[in-house]
C-alpha cells in the first residue's frame, strides 16, 4: 500500500526520482496513465492488471466504457526504473498533467499519483475536510 507525499523535480528530459519507500513497492517495471484530476496515476504490474481486467469487463457498447478504455488503456505506458531511480515521463503524459519543474508524488493507497505542484494544490483543498468527511459519512464511510 502507497502512502506519503513526497516534492521532488522533473529535469528536461522528463526524469523523476522515485523515492526510496515508493520505489521498494513499484519494482522495477510498472504502468503510468492519466489519472482523473490532472495527475498521473502509477501502478505496480499486480495493480495494473486489476485495473485492465475491470475496463476490459465493462459492456464495451457503452460509450463510457469505451471512453474510460481510450483514456486509461490507451493513454498508458510501460515504465522502467533507470539506475539512478529515475522514471521517464512521456511527453504527452507531461503535457496532460502539466509537469514542467516542481513535483508531488502522492502514495494512496492502490497507486502513485504524481502531480504538478501548481496543480497538486489548486485540486487538494484540505481546508474544507469536515464538509468533505461529512459526505462520505452520508454515503457509508466509517473512520
């Protein structure tokens, strides 16, 4: 399970160092996609293939389903990890998440999100959790 935040740069050949506690999880190969929000979503191949499995058993008739397919299947990439622990962005997936310099790789659970920083904090506002905790609790969350 994937957990911390961690600021780290992307140099211009779009290269991220994967931290120590993340990397020992990932292994060596993995998936990054588009993940929902404008981050990237990174998941170890055990994670992937669950994530693959459910897109392929949706009726693939529904438009959705075969939006979700374009989205998450389509827009993956197998990734290495180099020797210095280092992961390679695609361009594309860099320009869909907008990652230019500074980083957050956020561990949640199932998977890695990395984000730009900008973006990363424009989309995570924690001041209202209360409001957000008493959803989910409307919704059968239990802490």
């Amino acid at each position: 399970m994937y957990k911390g935040e961690y600021s780290h740069t992307i140099d211009a050949k779009g290269r991220i160092i994967i931290p120590v506690k993340l990397r020992e999880e990932l292994g060596d190969n993995f998936v990054v996609t588009k993940g929902l929000d404008g981050c990237l979503w990174m998941f170890d191949n055990s994670e992937w293939e669950k994530v693959e499995q459910e897109i392929q058993a949706m009726p693939f008739t529904l438009k959705e389903a075969r939006m979700l397919a374009r989205f998450m299947i389509a827009g993956a990439c197998d990734g290495e990890m180099d020797k210095q622990s280092r992961i390679l962005i695609p361009p594309n997936l860099r320009e869909y998440a907008d990652l230019n310099k500074d980083v957050i790789l956020s561990g949640v659970g199932s998977r890695v999100e990395i984000w730009s920083k900008e973006r990363y904090a424009q989309a995570n506002d924690f001041e209202n959790m209360d409001a957000i905790t008493d959803k989910l609790i409307e919704l059968g969350f239990r802490l």
